[in-house]
C-alpha cells in the first residue's frame, strides 16, 4: 500500500546548536506561529520551522532551555492558547496521523560546557471536535528535577552481568506475525535436539518493536523468559509423539491504539521484518503456563464480537535514494491495483474503517487517488499542488 512518508510516528531527532542565538531559561510567555501558506509546499510554514530527519514535509516547533544549576531534568508541557482548522489538502494528509486533542513533546536533555539544557519538538497540530487545526499559539510549561534525584536513579539502576544465552545450547527462531506459534518434536529434532525432556523447554525473547532511539528510555536490559504451554500427550514428561508447545510471541510491527478515536494504526518496523526468540532444551527448566482455579463469581460482561485489523506495507522505494522512508507501489503506468485482506466471521451490520496512504507530487489539483470496493468508491485522496522543479 502506498505510504505517507510524514509519518507523525517517525520522532523529531534533531540537533539542537547551543549558541548564544537561543533565548534560554524557563519561560511561560505565549508563543504565536505566523502560519504562511506555501506555493511550493505541501503544508504552510512558520518563521523558525523545523523538519524531522525522517520527515521532510511536516513541520516541527523546536526550541531549547538552559537548566538551572543542580537540575539536570525537565517535563516539558504544552498548553494549547489558540488554533484553526488546516487547509484541505493538509487535512488530508494528517487524518491518518496519530494526532491527538493534546500536543506530544519529544524532549531530550544534553550538557555544553558543563552546563545541562534541555531542547524540545512537537508537530503543531490537534484534533478538536473531529478535525485537524493548526496551533497558532500556545504557552510552554515545564518543572524541572533536581540533580540528586536523578543521580540517584541512576546509581540505583542494575544490569545484567552475563546474557542468558551465555549458557546452554540456543537455537534462534524468527517470528513475523503476533501470535500463537507452535512447536512439535521434529522440529526439535530438526535441530538436532531429540526427545527433550519438557521440564528442560526454555524460551526467550522480549518481542519488542523498534527499540527506543533516545538512550534514556527504558528497555530490556536483556532477553526475558517466555512463558509456554505444553501438551504432553501420552504424559510421560518427554518431548516426543504428538506432543507440542505453543508460546505468544510478538512480530516485529505494533499496532498504537489512538484514543482520540478510538482506532488502531500500525506502526511499521523500518529496521527488521522479523522479531527473534530463543529455544534451548538444555539451559535450565523453563518458566510453564499452569493452571489456575475456575472463578466461581459469573462473568459481568460477555462479548461476541472483537476488532480485527490487517496492514499492507511493503517497502518498496526510496523516494530520495537515502533515509527511512520507504513505500510500495507505483502508480505510473500502472494507474490500478488490487489489494486483498482475508477475514473471517465478519459481522456485516458493523461498519469497517479502510486506511490509504500515499505520497505524490503533482502540478494541478485535478490529480487524486480513489479506493474501490467491490466497484464502488467508497475513498477520495487528494494530491495537494505545488510546482514541479526541474
């Protein structure tokens, strides 16, 4: 499926220039945007504009702040003062965006000179009432920690000596897809390991999405068990006959539930296509699934139905040969595709949500793309002109 590449999930990595130029200090003053509309750009710009390194169309609000001495941390907050609605063809490409009714601030803290500063981002734009609008002013709020605490959350942080693949025999398994995955015995013995006895199964894995970029946030410091159900069919605690394991494991894209509007966008690995667990038969028993005492209380709440969601994203081009940007297909002389997605037990009276993204560059506003369903349009997306540079 063709991709937006102004992804509102790629974060604002930038480089803030500690020099004089920058007003620094905590200040709670209001700050106006002077929003100009752009001939040559798909959105409107404002003085001291920024872009995101993966994100060459949106634009950011940067600034930094000296810390005054002893705090070495800063919350940062903004307070939205005023906003209005974004043009049409801006509208249409942030409505797929994770866009909320508060403003999200990327904040990252630095030392120049022995001094701490703390420089901020965030895309300027909130959903009110349903729409998209612009932020045209707004006013920073940020407190800031003490250095002591955060040093001693620092000293207080332990890591783990020795990975837990230094021991034992491991053998990687690559996993694409969230789910329930089983293993059988061949395929233990596939690996050269046969009739294991189950108590010896071990799993591990952390079936995370992309790791953080910033080093301060946290993540696992190394892989965590996985707890596995096993089936020991003819009860002799041997992995063997028919017997079979099933794990929960994680692929390697993650779906964000936006609570705006209450619906699901997937966030797309750019680094990998699988996520890796381990198994070993030799490393120690391993962490089972027991069985827990029925409740005796009846259920409160009973359902029938659920949300189901399925993505096409196939990274395919490189618009500009360098970045991390990717997208599918091309609509050239090709100007129609088919795309399936496989359900089951649909509930037909339940309306469903179909999301199309795309990246174009046209020179008149007649130019749009139309999705199709069973031969009735049922989406429009416009591609917002601007001149082509030659």
């Amino acid at each position: 499926m063709p991709y937006i590449p102004g992804s509102m999930k790629n974060s604002l990595i930038l480089s803030f220039l500690l020099a004089s130029a920058f007003i620094y200090g905590q200040s709670s003053e209001p700050v106006t945007l002077n929003w100009k509309k752009s001939t040559d750009a798909p959105f409107s710009s404002f003085e001291g504009m920024v872009h995101a390194e993966a994100d060459f169309q949106t634009p950011a609000y940067c600034d930094v702040m000296r810390l005054e001495q002893g705090l070495q941390k800063a919350s940062i907050q903004i307070e939205v003062l005023s906003s209005r609605a974004v043009e049409a063809g801006e509208a249409a490409l942030l409505a797929e965006q994770p866009i909320g009714n508060t403003i999200k601030v990327e904040v990252n803290t630095s030392r120049h000179k022995g001094v701490d500063y703390t420089g901020y981002c965030f895309y300027p734009f909130i959903r009110k009432n349903g729409r998209i609008e612009r932020v045209v002013s707004f006013r920073v709020r940020s407190s800031q920690i003490p250095g002591a605490e955060r040093i001693a959350k620092t000293s207080a942080t332990t890591f783990t000596q020795n990975s837990v693949l230094a021991s034992g025999t491991w053998f990687k398994l690559a996993v694409n897809k969230t789910g329930l995955h089983k293993i059988t015995p061949n395929f233990m013995s596939e690996l050269g390991v046969s009739n294991p006895l189950i108590a010896d199964v071990k799993l591990v894995g952390n079936g995370t999405g992309m790791l953080p970029e910033f080093n301060g946030t946290d993540r696992p410091d190394d892989l965590e068990e996985v707890p596995f159900k096993a089936f020991d069919q003819n009860n002799d605690g041997t992995f063997n006959g028919n017997d079979f394991v099933v794990f929960y494991a994680k692929g390697p894209h993650e779906w964000q539930f936006n609570a705006s509007d209450s619906t699901f966008s997937h966030i797309q690995n750019i680094y990998r296509d699988v996520n890796y667990y381990f198994i070993s038969a030799d490393a120690g028993p391993g962490a089972q699934i027991g069985q827990r005492a029925p409740l005796s209380q009846p259920a409160s709440l009973s359902f029938s139905t659920y949300d189901d969601y399925q993505f096409i994203e196939d990274e395919k081009q490189n618009l500009v040969g360098t970045g991390r940007v990717w997208v599918g297909d091309v609509f050239d002389f090709t100007r129609s595709r088919n795309y399936s997605f496989a359900f089951t037990d649909v509930d037909q009276t339940v309306p469903a949500r179909i999301r199309v993204n795309i990246v174009a560059r046209a020179s008149t506003g007649s130019t749009l793309m139309e999705t199709n369903y069973n031969g009735v349009q049922i989406l429009t997306n416009p591609i917002t002109p601007y001149p082509t540079v030659f």
